[in-house]
C-alpha cells in the first residue's frame, strides 16, 4: 500500500508493461480475424432483404453462379485458399440464416473442369462438396457452363460424361418441386448448328415442351390430372443469359462498364432466344456467365435475371439471389455478400493502429528511461 499526503490508502495501479501490451495486441488481432473470417458473413448476410414471406406452399430457393474453383493450371495456393474459405463461409451462413429447400448453382462450378485429367477432376468434385454441402432436407441443383464441360466448339462427350456422372445435369431436363417446374438446360449445346450435342438438346427441349403441354391439359395425353403435377409457367436455369445486346440494357446491374455481348459466347443467339420462348413459354430465366448482376425484361417479354458471381475472385461484391416460387406467383431479392475490400480495409486499420500503438508505446518507455537516467545523473550532482 501507498500511504497518500491526506492519510489515504492508495491502491497502486498496474503498469503496462511490454508482455501486457502484446498480450492486447494479440486479442486485438484474434478478435478482428475472428470478426472477418467467421462473424462478418453472417452480420452481412443478415441484413438481406427476404423475399416476400406470404407465398402458400411456396418453395424457398437459393440461387447462386460462377464459384470458379481454383484448378491447377491457372490458380495459386493463396488465391484458392482465400477465395474458397470465402465461398465455403458465405455459403454455409446463409444455409443457417435462409435454409432454403433447393439450391441452384447455374454453371462454372470449376474455372478449369475443361482442362483437367479425371484426379484433379475428382478433387475438384471433392472440394465443390466441402465448399457447397448441404443438410439432407435441401435439394441442391447444378447446371453445366462452359468452364465445366467447354464452349460448343471444345466440348466433348468425355467431359459431358463426366459432369454428368457427378452432377446429373448436362442437357434439357425437366425438374418439378410443388407444382414450379425448373427447366435446366445446357447453353453450350443451344448453338443449333445441327452437331450431335446440339441435335440431342434439341430433341430434349421437344420432349419437354411436350410434358408440359401433357401437363397443362392431361386429358389430351391419357393422363390423371389428380395424379399429375399441376401445370405452372416453367422457370428456365442455364449458365448463359438469353440474348441482349450489353448490360445497358438491364433495369438493375452492378457491371462496371457496358461490354458488347457476342450471340453463343456471352450469351444465347436470338434464334436459341426464340426457341425457348415459343417452346417453353418461361415465366421466369435466370442465368449467369456474365459475373455481374442484372434484371431487365427480355427479348421475349419474360423476366430475367442474371445472378453474379459467387467468388471474390471474379467480383469484389458478390451477390447471389434469394427466392420464393409457388405455382402461381414468385418473389426475388438481391443478397449482398461481404467485399473483399471491405475485410482488407478492417485488417489494414487493425495493423497500422497496431503498429502506431507500439510505435507510441516504445517512444513512451524510451522517454521513461530517458527522464528516469536524468533524474538519477541529476541527484548523483546534487549528492557530490
């Protein structure tokens, strides 16, 4: 105890001493990786706007694009480890905070499932599952893009087949949830040149259109209609957006500059544009390919949506979209993800005020030794 001039006990205070000071500086740190690695995604996400919750036997949907999963040809063991830890974290926050019943995932699940052999193929197939895995209750959907199986001029019955034997979907297919039926369909083989994948896509998109003429009037084909899914407007999901001339065009966007789009490159042709809408008649089309966000109404009157890309690798502000589907009605929303400029801005200010506290620090202590020296040398005088 320290005895004060008024007879007060005075309780000495702690020093701050060098091991105390790292000690902080260490929580300091741990608490803001704790923040932008784990926290950050949900506190984000969190603030998504829901679709509109009043929609009857109603299904709830996740729709993201583009993951792009690092190869080995083209990646760096840094960008993969940063740009899937930021998949894997956002992904698995909105599983808890949105628990949608089916997930879709429309293309470029890999950046390069074209170029690689079967065991990097399979790891690339192991990764996807660690990153996007999902509880039994939900459905999750995957559409071919160009970097899974290649563009229409490099994509051959070997790749096909091996998306497929993982991912089941590679052609036209039909999927029906209660009563909404999801059109899934592989943009590169909608070239209609007439070549074996093409032909085929074709003859699907036939047998689709007429299930759902079956399904609209089941009389006609033979059919129950108490045993039969009721008919609704098809939503249609493929990895390139219908034909528009550039994202100028969009109602809402986030590209950072109006490219002009090629027919069967960035996007469908005008002719494979039309056929969907006099074969299928969507109510809805969602895509991606582009990795930005867009909403506009198309070239044949339906409401589109391209998603953006999942990955910071491809965007510093990823989105993906949330939905309710029933069979009559549907409601969208945009779900903002965390920038990545944001998560480096937060660990810059953490470092350099770091490293300004100990800068002070030092020259505190320094000065310290310094008036302390100083006072001594000065009675060392005084004494002689």
């Amino acid at each position: 105890m320290i005895m004060a001039k008024n007879g007060v006990d005075m309780i000495p205070q702690k020093q701050l001493t060098p091991k105390r000071m790292l000690g902080c500086g260490f929580l300091a740190l741990l608490a803001t990786f704790i923040y932008c690695e784990f926290l950050m995604y949900f506190a984000i996400l969190f603030q998504c706007h829901l679709p509109e919750p009043n929609l009857p036997n109603s299904i709830n949907a996740m729709i993201i694009s583009d993951p792009h999963l690092i190869g080995p040809v083209r990646g760096h063991w840094y960008d993969r480890l940063r740009r899937e830890w930021q998949m894997k974290r956002s992904f698995h926050a909105a599983n808890i905070l949105f628990k949608p019943d089916v997930v879709f995932i429309l293309g470029d699940l890999f950046d390069e499932g074209d170029l690689v052999e079967d065991p990097e193929f399979y790891d690339y197939v192991s990764r996807f599952h660690d990153i996007f895995s999902v509880p039994k209750t939900t459905r999750i959907i995957n559409v071919a893009g160009n970097h899974d199986v290649g563009f229409h001029y490099r994509m051959y019955s070997y790749f096909l087949d091996r998306f497929a034997d993982k991912f089941n979907h590679t052609g036209v297919e039909l999927v029906s949830i209660k009563d909404v039926h999801f059109i899934i369909i592989n943009s590169m083989a909608m070239e209609n040149d007439g070549c074996e994948f093409c032909s085929k896509a074709m003859k699907e998109l036939d047998t689709v259109s007429r299930k759902l003429k079956c399904l609209k009037i089941p009389e006609k084909c033979g059919l129950d209609p108490l045993k039969v899914p009721k008919y609704s407007l098809p939503i249609v999901m493929q990895h390139f957006p219908t034909f528009r001339e550039s994202d100028q065009k969009c109602i809402e966007g986030d590209s950072p500059e109006f490219e002009v789009y090629r027919e069967n490159w960035e996007v469908l042709s005008k002719k494979s544009t039309a056929i969907l809408g006099n074969k299928l008649n969507p109510r809805l089309v969602f895509g991606g390919h582009s990795h930005h966000f867009c909403r506009l109404t198309n070239t044949i009157n339906v409401e589109e949506y391209t998603v953006a890309s999942f990955s910071w690798r491809n965007k510093n502000n990823p989105s993906f979209l949330l939905a309710k589907f029933n069979a009559d009605k549907h409601s969208i929303s945009l779900c903002n993800m965390p920038k990545e400029s944001t998560q480096r801005f937060i660990y810059t200010i953490m470092f350099l005020s770091l490293f300004i506290l100990f800068i002070c620090y030092g020259f505190k202590m320094r000065t310290n030794r310094f008036l302390k020296y100083r006072k001594i040398h000065s009675d060392d005088l005084k004494f002689k």
